[in-house]
C-alpha cells in the first residue's frame, strides 16, 4: 500500500470512513471538503493523535479546477486518489433547471477529472498509484427521477475504464466503487416510509455501510495491478 491519499469529500459520510481506514494503515492525508472544515478539522486532528499520521485539509468545490490545482500544488507525491465528493438530485428531468443540471455534472464528473488531471503526473513520477472512484449502482441501470445523477455515474464508469487502459502501462490501477443505497446524508432526502419500501427492495435487508465501502477501498488500494478497469458492485444483492 502507498504512503499517501487524498481524498475528497472527506468531511462525513463515505468519504470519512475512508479516512479512517486508510489512516489506521499508516497513510499520511490530504482531505478535501466543500462546507464542513471544522468537522474536517476535527477528523484531521483525531487522526493524527490516534496513527500518528500527517494530515492536511482543504475546503473549497472540486468543480473549481483552480482549487484543485491549489490543493496540488501542496502535493510532491501521492499514491492513492479517493474521488469520492459527490451531489445528487431527484426530481423530473422535465423541471430541471441548466443550474442544476451544470452544478451535478461539474461536481461529479468535472471534478473527477480535474483530481485526476493533477494526481497522474504525481504517480507518473513513481511509475505507481491507484485511483479509486466512488460511483453507483445507477451508472450501470439508471434510476427514475435521478437521470442527471445516474449520467454523471455512468460518466464516471466509463471514465474508470478507459483511464484505466490509458494508465496501465504506468502501473497505474483505476478502479471504481459501484455503490448502492449506503447510510449518508445523502438519503435525508427519503421519509421513513420511503426509506422502509427501499430497504425491503434490497435483498440483504439493511443499508449499506461506509466502512465497508472502505473496507473496499483497503483491498483495492493493495489489489495486483492486473486488476484494473473495473467497476466494482457493491449493493446487497440490489442489481
């Protein structure tokens, strides 16, 4: 395993579990976030004192590619790329607005390429690294009412692939996550009873985990290199 990640959308929810676990196998941090600094802070700092690690932090929008850059700026090496910061949005396409349609690709889509875009010449250097993207189940099927959501996933799949080929000659491994219905923030949206009727759809009977989307991550991140360019499902059985 590397020396060192960066991961976005660290301050809560997957990506924090994340930090967790990479922390706990000694890996030195960098962690973005877009509103929540002092929770990442928080984490930062609970971290060091428990691994003995170093940890920086970053707030901005990863859809701002000056901000990445910044943040690469403050990197001499790096060994693991977590792009994990994501939005979503349910509602009819019909009603979308180009606002909201813009705001989920380039926080999705355009900042997995801006991270990206940075990190390769960093692992270039080394002639290693492993880039680990957090998709979903959607990008694969699509769902009703999250068209704008399942594009950008079904984007990021596509992209894992063929980075995947492009990179291999480097040493470079490209892998995703494809999540499904994980216990974050991001299903706040749901009532209890909406969230009931989910659950009952997925066939292990419980929402997924973060920390064992990062447990995933662990074993990709030490994975043989032969094993790149997949998009990884991890559901309970839903697709």
């Amino acid at each position: 395993m590397g020396k060192s990640a960066l991961i976005t959308g660290a301050s809560r929810g997957i990506g924090r579990a994340i930090a967790e676990a990479l922390a706990g196998e000694g890996m030195d941090l960098y962690l973005l976030c877009h509103n929540n600094i002092e929770m990442l802070d928080e984490l930062a700092c609970r971290l060091t004192e428990r691994y003995s690690i170093s940890c920086h932090t970053f707030c901005g929008d990863v859809a701002d590619s000056e901000f990445i850059d910044m943040v690469f700026s403050n990197i001499d090496s790096l060994d693991v790329l977590i792009n994990n910061a994501g939005i979503s949005h349910i509602g009819l396409l019909q009603d979308m607005t180009n606002e909201e349609w813009n705001k989920i690709i380039n926080t999705n889509l355009s900042g997995v390429f801006y991270c990206c875009r940075a990190a390769i010449p960093l692992m270039l250097s080394s002639h290693s690294g492993r880039i680990i993207n957090i998709s979903s189940m959607w990008g694969s099927v699509g769902a009703s009412m999250e068209v704008a959501y399942s594009t950008t996933k079904g984007g990021m799949n596509s992209f894992t692939k063929a980075l995947a080929k492009e990179l291999a000659p480097s040493n470079i491994v490209v892998n995703a996550i494809a999540c499904g219905v994980i216990d974050t923030d991001m299903n706040s949206c749901f009532n209890d009873e909406e969230m009931s009727d989910l659950i009952n759809d997925i066939p292990i009977g419980r929402l997924g985990k973060p920390s064992e989307v990062a447990q995933v991550v662990l074993e990709l991140a030490s994975a043989p290199e032969y094993m790149t360019g997949q998009i990884i499902g991890m559901d309970g059985g839903y697709i």
